[in-house]
C-alpha cells in the first residue's frame, strides 16, 4: 500500500499548496481520500483524473470537497476528447443530503453512501469508519490492505476512542491544526499533544500530522507531539510518499 500525500493543509490552502487530499494505491487500484481546495492540480503531477478508481469523503466542509466539480469536469472533458473510462463512484455519507446528492453528477460520477457502521470493501481496500468530534458529520477511516493499516482521522478534536481504532496502525495520519499550548476543542480540531497521546497509546508505527495550520513554525509540532510520542513524527509534505 502507498500513500501519497497531495494536500495537507486546514482550512484552506496555502499559496501555491492544496487543502486535504491524500492518494492511497494498491494492486494497481487508486483511491483518493478527500479532495479539498488544489487537489486537482496538484494530482496530475501523479496521476490523471480520469485515471482515478474511486473516491471518498469524510465530511463536506469545503477544504474537504472544493475540488470534487473540478474533478467532474475534468473527467467530463476527457470524455469529450476521447477517453473512455467507467463512472466514477464517489463514497460519502448520507447526513447532510443536499451535500451527498452533488456527488452524482451525469455518468461522471456516481455518489455511494457508506455505513458508517459497517466495513467498506472498495477495491482492494477495507475500510471502517469512526465519528469524529467536528461542527458537521464527520468519519476517520482506518485503511487495511493485505495486513498493512493507515488511519486517517479526518477533522476532530480528542476522542478517546481514537486510541482503539488505531490501535498498531502503521501509519498515524492525524489532524493537528493547533499549537500544544492551545485547545482547539470547540473548533472541532486537534493540538500536537492530542496527536502525540493517541499515537503513543495506540502503539503506531509512524505518525504524520496534518490538516496543518497557517501561522507560527509548523517544525514545533513535530517537538511538542514528540513529548508524547517516541516514535517517527513527520509532517505531511506535498508529494510526499509512504510505501508500506
């Protein structure tokens, strides 16, 4: 399994960045987590849109989902010039109707609702889902494929059940859009110490922060979770890669 990180930072993006996308492949399958502000350009530095298996949500904030009509377009456009290439299924929940409805659009795109109660088999990925503490609905995944995981939180403040659903993960990709010394609770998000306490309980092999802030030395993040967490700290990069 190999994680790509296309975008990485909260909110919005910064100049010249993208907003929350990561690109997870495996056995030839591509799967886009996410698809917030820039995605879309920065992927084709990767792969093509039109290359793309599938794709899912975790909520419907728009520094999670700005890029989704660019990508139906883009996938339009390549149709009219020739290419041929199957619809598109959009994996999203259903609890904010209006949002999931825009995920189908013509023979594109087709919109999926997960359970969020249930496994998710897309591909070669198996994907389970945990509601987050964020304003809107929102689901971390935990991604397994032939023995190897990557948890995702998504947006969320500290929960304790975090510690269970990424229990051994070898990849720790967790929020983290406040400074130590601030609580981003009421925002629905997550400070280094909060990352680094889930890492270090659930034993993971690597942690990656993101959903990264816009102000201050981003580099003290990986210093403040390190007092929680003994092991690899990194902070998501663009392009960065991951292979497990």
């Amino acid at each position: 399994m190999k994680l790509t990180v296309i975008g990485f930072w909260g909110g919005y993006p910064k100049q010249n960045g993208a907003s929350a996308g990561y690109l997870l492949e495996h056995n030839g399958f591509q799967l886009l987590i996410d698809c917030g502000s820039g995605v879309l350009s920065k992927l084709q530095n990767i792969i093509q849109p039109e290359e793309l298996d599938a794709v899912i949500i975790s909520h419907y904030h728009p520094d999670h989902i700005a890029d989704l009509g660019v990508l139906q377009h883009a996938r339009l456009i390549q149709g009219f010039l020739g290419k041929e290439f199957q619809t598109l299924p959009l994996y999203g929940h259903e609890f904010d109707r209006e949002e999931f409805t825009k995920l189908t659009y013509k023979n594109i795109t087709k919109g999926v609702a997960y359970d969020p109660n249930s496994t998710l088999e897309v591909g070669p990925f198996q994907i389970s889902f945990l509601k987050t503490n964020h304003p809107v609905p929102c689901y971390a995944m935990r991604v397994e494929a032939d023995g190897k995981v990557i948890v995702y939180t998504a947006d969320s403040s500290f929960k304790q059940e975090f510690i269970e659903f990424s229990q051994n993960a070898d990849i720790l990709l967790c929020e983290c859009n406040f400074y130590g010394h601030q609580n981003g609770k009421s925002a629905g998000h997550m400070n280094s110490v909060d990352a680094g306490q889930i890492a270090q309980k659930a034993a993971v092999k690597q942690l990656i922060l993101t959903h990264l802030p816009h102000y201050g030395n981003v580099t003290d993040l990986i210093t403040e979770a390190s007092r929680e967490f003994t092991g690899i700290i990194k902070l998501a990069d663009e392009f960065q890669s991951i292979t497990l």
